[in-house]
C-alpha cells in the first residue's frame, strides 16, 4: 500500500528543457511542506529506470513526479532513457502520478491509470515554455521571469497536492493558476509578452487529469511528521515552569520557554536530516 | 463579434487598452498586407477598409487558410527576442525566430506545433475581445 507524505521524483537534466525543471525543482521548499514529507529525488544520471524502480520498491511512495521527454507511449528520463512505456508501468499501481513531459496523456496516461494509478496529471500535446535567453539554462523562478510562469504553476500544482488536497482540487487550481499568469502576461507591454500567453494557453488546453479526482497523497500539511509544533509547544511549557521556577519571575519564564522551543525545534531538525540521511 | 463599426471602435479600444501584450500580434491580411488589431482599430478610425475589417474581425480565428495561417504564423514569430523550449517527441528544440519561420516554412513538426499554437492564440484572442 502505498505511503502518504512519501515521494519519489525525476529531475533529469542533459540538455535546455530538463535544466530548467532540474533548477525549478530547487525550489520546492517553497511551494510544499517539504518538512512533512519524505522526498526521494533522482536527478540527472539518476534519472533512469532502474534507480526509479528500485526506489518505488524501496520507499512505495503516494506520490510519483518527474519531467522528461515523452512519447504518446513513453516516458523517458537521463539522456532519454526510457522508465515508463505502455504496458510497462504496473509499477506506478497505487500512486498519484504526474508527468511534466510532452503527449503522454494520449495513451501512456491512460494506461498508467488503468493499470492501477489512483489518478494522472499530464499533458495530451507537446509541452511548451518560453525563455529569455536562447540555449542557457537558468533558473526559471529567480532568474528567467519569461519562465517563471510555467515552472510557478508547475511546482505549485506539485504544492498542492503535497498540501493534502485532492487530485481533482489540485488539478482545478494548477490550470486557475495558469489563468492568472495569462492575464497578467496579457496586461504587459513587453513586446515577448504574447509568447508566453500563447505557450501558456497551448500547455493549459493540453493538460489532462484521469483517474479518482478524489484521490490525495498526504495526510495533511503538518511538519514533521505528521506531530505539528506540538513538540516545540511542550517544551516551551515545561521550559517556561522551569525558567519561573528558578527565577520567581516572568522573564525567566519567558526564557526559559525561548530557549526549550528553540532547543526542540533544533533537535528535531537535526534527528530528520539525520534519519533521512541527507 | 462586432457587427457595427461603432461596436467595433469599441471592442478594439478596450482590447488594446487592456491587453497591449496581444495588440501588435498579426491576426489578418487586409488590403493586402498582414495587419495586427492595433492597426485595425487606427485604419477603422480613418474609415479605411471597413469592411474587409468588420469580416476579418468576425472570422477571427476561423479556419484560415493554410497559406494565410503560415504568413501570419511565421510574421508573428519573428518577434520572438528569446526562444521557445518545444518538448516534442523526437527531444527538445529551442526555437528562436529565426528558427520558427524556418520550421515553419519547411513543415516539420515544430512548425506544425507552432502553427497551432499561433491559431490557438488566435481563439484566445478572439474569446477576448468579446
């Protein structure tokens, strides 16, 4: 049974187009409650079959996201290694999946979901972006604002669903979001303005979601693990009857509350990264 | 659309004061050259080519003609100062202007894309300008 808060993801990056989501994908922290989940990227020479298998063996994630250059069959990773194909991808049974490559929401997405995925996300046509500088790779959220817009909604859709919502909920907001950015590249008097309208209307009219729009991939948004700040509430608590305790006087309490929080929320930083071996 | 020329004044104002970023796309050939809806709206306003304008305005987006299509295609992409990463299912390409007129001229299947997605803007367009 697949696992809630748990995924694996694809971030090959070989050439311009898979650059970008590789530098996008950075900026996850941003847009997810990463701190509640268990992320397993595999990026660049990682990027290939058998690493993808062996670590939806070993992690069973809800949750399965990549980018990679596609086929209505195939989708593919590092320097086009092929890791799912039509009747190739029993693997994904169980999870949430969402492709950010070109035409496999013709058929591979289909089967994908047939195959015993709760719900796919992906796109029925070639996928399309916009950037300022021809042949360089740069980061699409701080560097290259012609391809903000795409990678925003991209990893925001990704937020969404890690948020706790349902696939359908994400799904609905990921293309409002590519409505706003529309709007406002419409309003603009930049003169390359109008190719990023066009490339976002192509890529919101070819976005697909098939499956259980009801289907979810997290528990909820809560930081680690699931417990909240309930830990940091409790050690101020004590903290603070401790500080009192020794001092007799509200400011010692309030330290003495300071200090344990700061202490606990630390020390499970600290026990995460090393649990998660990072 | 617009079915008078007072209406259409109107819708094309409104279209240019709110959406300068699709103002100076290239939407129609009248009198003979390629003409985008800012250039519509001053030719209306002199009363020139009223309606050979009127009826472009009404098919907008409405199955042009191939020939037509590739014109307006490849005039509309020679703007294009950065480039479009295509995702396509041969690899990605990255299309400056140079490249799209060319892909288009040689009917590949980036130009198929390209021109598409141009006739797709053009829907766009039209849904907004009404």
């Amino acid at each position: 049974m697949p696992r809630l808060n748990v995924a694996v993801y694809t971030a090959p990056n070989f050439e311009v187009a898979t650059c970008y989501f590789w530098k996008a994908v950075k900026h996850l922290p941003e847009y997810a409650p990463v701190d509640a989940w268990e992320i397993h990227g595999l990026e660049a020479n990682e990027a290939v079959r058998e690493a993808v298998l062996h670590h939806l063996k070993e992690f069973d994630p809800a949750f399965f996201f990549g980018c990679g250059h596609g086929n209505p069959d195939v989708f593919t990773g590092q320097f086009y290694d092929r890791i799912f194909w039509t009747c190739n991808c029993r693997e994904l049974a169980g999870r949430v999946v969402y492709l950010l490559s070109c035409l496999t929401a013709q058929r591979l997405g289909r089967d994908i979901v047939e195959k015993g995925a709760k719900a796919y996300i992906g796109y029925f046509r070639e996928y399309v972006f916009y950037i300022e500088v021809p042949a360089r790779c740069r980061d699409p959220i701080t560097e290259d604002k012609y391809a903000r817009a795409f990678f925003d909604t991209t990893l925001k859709l990704i937020g969404y669903l890690m948020s706790g919502k349902t696939v359908g909920e994400a799904f609905r907001m990921y293309i409002d979001d590519i409505n706003k950015w529309i709007d406002y590249w419409s309003r603009q008097s930049d003169p390359d303005a109008k190719y990023i309208v066009s490339a976002l209307t192509w890529d919101r009219d070819a976005a697909r979601l098939y499956g259980d729009p009801t289907a979810r991939v997290s528990s909820g948004a809560l930081p680690f693990g699931g417990y909240g700040y309930a830990p940091e509430i409790l050690s101020a608590i004590l903290g603070a009857s401790v500080g009192y305790a020794m001092t007799r006087s509200p400011m010692g309490a309030a330290k003495g509350a300071t200090i344990a929080a700061l202490t606990m929320f630390v020390l499970r930083k600290i026990l995460k990264r090393l649990g998660s071996g990072a | 659309m617009a079915r008078s020329l007072e209406d259409a004044i109107t819708k094309l104002e409104r279209f240019v004061r709110e959406r300068p970023a699709l103002a100076d796309v290239p939407v129609a050939i009248v009198g003979g050259r390629l003409v985008t809806l800012r250039d519509m709206l001053e030719m209306l306003r002199r009363g020139e080519h009223v309606e050979e304008i009127l009826s472009a305005l009404m098919r907008l987006g409405i199955d042009p003609s191939e020939d037509e299509l590739k014109e307006l295609a490849k005039e509309y992409y020679k703007g294009m100062r950065g480039a479009l990463v295509v995702l396509t299912s041969e690899g990605c390409k990255v299309v400056t202007a140079e490249d799209a007129v060319r892909e288009i001229e040689e009917g590949t299947e980036v130009g198929r894309v390209l021109m598409e997605m141009y006739l797709s803007m053009l829907r766009t367009m039209r849904m907004l300008l009404n």
